[in-house]
C-alpha cells in the first residue's frame, strides 16, 4: 500500500474514533440528563411479565426488610413513625395468608386447614343484660369481663355494674373466664391499687383465665393520663401487672399498635402476655400475642348491643 493509501485509512480511522467519542459524549449527555431516553426500548419487546416479576420481588424483598426490623405506625398527629422493632421481646410466627375463615359471624385461623383457634368476646355495662346460654350456644368458648375502672378525670376506682352478674352467669354457663380492668394509673402506686380492687372483687370467683389490664388512649386531652411519658405509663403498668402476679392469678396487657409501638417502653414488660387489639383485615403486631381482638361490631346471640370479638390463638380458653 502507498502511502497516500495509509494515510487515507489513518484519516477514516481517525473520523471514525472522532464520530465515536461523539456518539458517547452525546449518550453521556443524554443519561446525565434523561435516563429514559438512552435506554428507552419498544414497549412490544421489553419482555413485560419478566420486567414486572422483577419489580415485584424486589418490593417484596424491601417490604420484608422493613417489616422485619420496623414497626410501622401513625401517631396521634397523624404522622407515619417508624419504630424500631425490640428483638428480645419475642415474636409470633402466625402466618395470615390465607389462614383466616369466617363462619357463623365469628373469624377463625387455621392451620394446614384446620381450625386451631378459639372464639372470645369481652363485655361490660355498655352490652346490657346477657343472656349468657344464648352466648354460649352461639359457639363462643371465652369471655372477658370487666371488673371496673379508674375515672379519667378525678381518678376515682369504681366497679363494673354488671361484673358480678356477668362472671357468675358466664362461669355457670361453663365459659372460659377472665376479667379486665381499664386503667388511668399514673404511677406504680396507682396501678397497683388498681389491681388490689380487682382482687378483692374477684375472689369470690373461680376465674380461670388471666385478670388484664386495659391500657389505651382516654381520647380526652384533659384525662389525667394524658401527660405521661412512656416510661412514666409502663411503670404504672408494672404496679398493676406485677400485684396480680404476686397473688397467684395469670396477667395479660391488652393494648392496641400505637400504644404499644409509641406509648409503651415494652422494654419494661418483657415476660407478659399481650392481648392485641387491631381492627383490620389481620394483625400487624410482630411481637407475640395469644388474644387478637378484631372487631368492636360483633353481632351475638343474647347480646342486645354491639360486642368486641377475640381469636384465642392454639384455642385459647377453649374448654375440652
């Protein structure tokens, strides 16, 4: 080859490596700028089911990385918080997907499909007068019924109106049963001048499920609560928890998501046995829990008012 000849093939090459870096350059440009535009690909050859089972996975893997760390919650403001999950507070194993059934007005959870739950509700002035045969006719295996309250303004301790009524009707009808009281204690002290008032009241009954204290939102700004830090509020609870235990009765903590997530230091109630409250399609509570309290509408026969529902996990409180 002459030289004129390499010299010509120098130059194309050289035009050639010049169009090159342009073409880059202008990708570069175009990435720095718009993604979509370099990479953009007909929609009829993007291969879509493989595309979406990607994406899917992925905010499968996400969301399973959140939810096994992070408890998810709103606050009073109304603002998503996200609460770190306490992992020597133990965790449940249910598994929800597609495990819960509905039969007779009551939602049961199943195992390999087999229902291995129970049916509770639990009652107080505000469901009236029970005709507890009709209760226990309808298919419910337990009941919690409350013993009293502390008033949330002057703090006074007063009795259930119909305990007695409803513990001696539900045990002779041969239900499973236990009590609970709704508290406003703020301090030690309090809560366990709470617990000792339900024991003297609950002595003259043979109760065979736990006695519970009702720790949740007054939903009254002025309640002598209100002000309370989580520390302060799980010390109250304490006072009431550990004078129940001390007098020989089973205890249980029934509280909702936020109150335990933001208004708890559950690091103070390790060893206790919680009862959740959650009005949804299925619990989100990571934490273990052996009531799951579902509904505050249930329809039951002999109950002239609504009633709150329960599922009793491994059928708690179902007597053989």
């Amino acid at each position: 080859m002459t030289k004129e000849g390499n010299k010509k093939w120098i130059l194309i090459l050289v035009l050639e490596l010049l169009l090159l870096l342009a073409i880059l350059a202008g990708i570069s440009l175009t990435r720095s700028h718009s993604r979509a535009l370099a990479f953009e690909i007909p929609q009829e050859k993007r291969g879509v089911p493989e595309n979406q089972n990607i994406t899917t996975c992925a905010e499968n893997a996400y969301w399973n990385f959140v939810n096994h760390r992070f408890i998810l919650v709103y606050d009073e403001e109304g603002t998503l918080q996200w609460v770190k999950i306490d992992n020597a507070f133990g965790r449940n194993d249910y598994d929800f997907d597609s495990t819960l059934i509905e039969d007779g007005g009551f939602q049961y959870y199943t195992e390999n499909g087999q229902i291995v739950s129970s049916v509770g509700i639990d009652v107080s002035k505000f469901q009236g007068r029970i005709n507890w045969s009709q209760v226990k006719a309808a298919g419910v295996d337990f009941a919690f019924v409350r013993a009293g309250y502390r008033g949330y303004g002057n703090g006074a301790v007063l009795l259930d109106e119909t305990f007695d009524y409803n513990v001696a009707e539900a045990l002779k009808n041969d239900l499973s049963v236990g009590v609970y009281f709704y508290s406003q204690a703020v301090s030690y002290e309090e809560g366990a001048e709470e617990a000792r008032f339900v024991l003297d009241h609950v002595k003259a009954y043979n109760i065979n499920l736990p006695i519970v204290l009702d720790t949740e939102d007054p939903m009254d700004d002025t309640a002598r609560t209100s002000g309370l830090t989580p520390e302060q509020r799980s010390e109250a609870c304490r006072g009431f928890l550990e004078t129940i235990k001390e007098a020989g009765y089973e205890t249980m903590l029934y509280a909702n998501l936020r109150w335990i997530a933001l208004e708890l230091d559950i690091s103070q109630l390790y060893g206790y046995d919680i009862w959740f409250a959650q009005y949804a399609n299925e619990p989100t509570l990571p934490y273990n829990f052996k009531i799951w309290q579902y509904s505050d509408e249930g329809t039951v026969p002999g109950i002239s008012q609504p009633v709150d529902l329960n599922i009793g996990f491994q059928f708690y409180g179902k007597r053989d």
